[in-house]
C-alpha cells in the first residue's frame, strides 16, 4: 500500500551521496520517464521512514480533497465523486 501511495505523490527524485559537492547538482531520477514497475522497483528501495513521512502528507491531501468533495444541501452531505473519465 505504501509503495503505490507514493508512485501517485513522487515525480522526481534527487540523489544526494555522502561527500558530494554541493556546488554540483544532484542526480535527478525525473518519474516520468519510468514504467510503472520500474517506479514499485525504485520506490522500493527507498527507507521505510522516507515512505512513512510521503504517506503521512498523502493522507493529508486525502483529508483535504474529501473536505473539498463533501457538499452540504440542506441537512443532506453529498459526496462528489470524480473518476479519470471526467478529465477525457
């Protein structure tokens, strides 16, 4: 769950090494130039605790887009339901 939680948050990645000179840029890994299951390979050799910290701000996102989606009409809340359809 985690892993494919954060292939939907991360678009780029930046590796910094131990020792590099921070005058020179990181290697950046750009996401979309990736398949899917290279994406799972990549995400999952990154620490539990960076995936933990990327859920906790998903979960966030989560929260706000259903505040944002829930209509009150009356005293009824309505639930506004977006699917990938809506955006072709």
């Amino acid at each position: 769950m985690y892993i494919h939680e954060a292939c939907k948050y991360i678009t780029q990645i930046d590796i910094i090494s131990d020792g590099d000179d921070p005058n020179n840029p990181p290697l950046e890994l750009n996401f979309t130039e990736f398949t899917a299951k290279q994406r799972l390979e990549i995400i999952d050799e990154i620490p539990l605790t960076v995936l933990n910290r990327l859920v906790s701000v998903s979960d966030k996102v989560q929260e706000i887009e259903s505040k944002l989606l829930d209509v009150t009409l009356g005293e009824e809340v309505t639930s506004i339901v977006l699917n990938s359809a809506f955006f072709t």
